[in-house]
C-alpha cells in the first residue's frame, strides 16, 4: 500500500482529461508553470489553498484530490462571505 498524502496523480489526469495545459492551470493557480509541474510529478507538496482552488476549478471535492475519496462530487458549498 502506498502511503502517500497527496495523490499527484489525480490533479494531472484531471488537467489531460479536460484538454489543459500546465501553464493554463497554473495561471489559474498563480504559481510558474515548473512549479505546477513539481506539484503534478510530486517534488513539490502543493499547499492546502491550492488544494482548495483545484477542487474549485475541477468542481471536484478536496477528499478526492487528497485520496480519501474515490467520489469526485464535492459537498455541497456555502456561500462565501464579501
């Protein structure tokens, strides 16, 4: 059993499957794209407030990107406050 915390995995098929690139998600991160890359291949951990805009973009749910899940529907979300 790999134990593993961050299943890198998970955010570089998410990215293929939806036909993006590093450098697009990255800006959407506002991270360079080597850094991104580091995150996909895991050199890098990528830090919660990153895990939590992946889950945003995708629309997946954090429990997925992190492994605790194989369920990609997020909970549902509360309204941010302004």
């Amino acid at each position: 059993m790999r134990n593993e915390i961050l299943k890198y995995e998970r955010i570089r098929s998410l990215r293929i499957d939806r036909g993006l690139t590093q450098e697009a998600v990255a800006e959407v991160l506002h991270v360079k794209q080597n850094t991104y890359s580091q995150y996909e291949i895991g050199v890098l951990n990528y830090p919660l407030d990153v895990v939590v805009r992946l889950a945003e973009y995708y629309g997946v749910s954090v429990d997925y990107l992190v492994g605790l899940t194989s369920e990609m529907t997020p909970y549902p979300r509360r309204q941010r406050e302004k």
